[in-house]
C-alpha cells in the first residue's frame, strides 16, 4: 500500500476497490441512479418507484433486484406488499452529494441539499 501525495491517505486493497467500483458501476444507469435517489429520500414500494421515476413496473423489479444483489437496497414485507428502502446512510450521503452538486452545477436547485454537517464535516 502506498501513501496519497500528501502522505496522509493509505490505498485500499484491490477486493476494496473492485467492490466500490462494482457499485458504482450498478449505479451508472440513470433509471438505478433514480430509484436509488427516490429510495434515499423514504421507503416505498415497486407501484410508488416505477410511478416516481416513469419505469415499467417489471423493469423497476429488475433493477431492485440487481441492487439488492449488490447490498445497496433492501426490502421487508408489509402485508402483501414488499417496501424496499437504501438504510445504510453511506449510500444515501454519496447519492445525495453527487446528484446534488451536479444539480448545482446545471444551475438546478437540488431536491434535497446536502449540508456539511450531514457529511460528518
């Protein structure tokens, strides 16, 4: 492992680093971005996601899957419908920080701004 220019960072491990990248990777198609974004503002179910981001209901069900798959979603059962939501707040924050600064830079105004202190800054 080696140290960042400032000596103060140390390089995660390769499996790290392939994990993060197979994430990102889940997250580079807008309709998983946009349901992971819907997902970090409240829980809700398949009917509510496709609705909110314009999908069909068996394609929103493909990308649930493929994010649950990867540990970035989960679900639970609420009588006869399954409620999916993103409860590791690492997920919500990266999300809500990148979709948010670009946003900004487009000159649109975030859906939920995100402030330092949200960050642990």
């Amino acid at each position: 492992m080696s140290t960042g220019a400032g000596g103060n960072f140390v390089d995660p491990p390769a499996e790290v680093l392939a994990e993060a990248a197979a994430a990102f990777g889940l997250l580079a198609t807008p309709a998983r971005l946009h349901i992971v974004w819907a997902l970090s503002q409240g829980e809700s179910d398949v009917t509510g996601l496709a609705d909110r981001v314009g999908g069909t209901l068996p394609s929103v069900s493909q990308h649930l899957t493929k994010l649950k798959l990867a540990g970035l979603v989960r679900s639970r059962r609420e009588g006869r419908r399954q409620v999916y939501l993103v409860d590791d707040p690492d997920v919500v924050t990266v999300v809500r920080l990148m979709v948010g600064q670009l946003a900004a830079r487009a000159g649109h105004a975030p859906a939920q701004p995100v402030r330092l202190r949200e960050l642990g800054a």
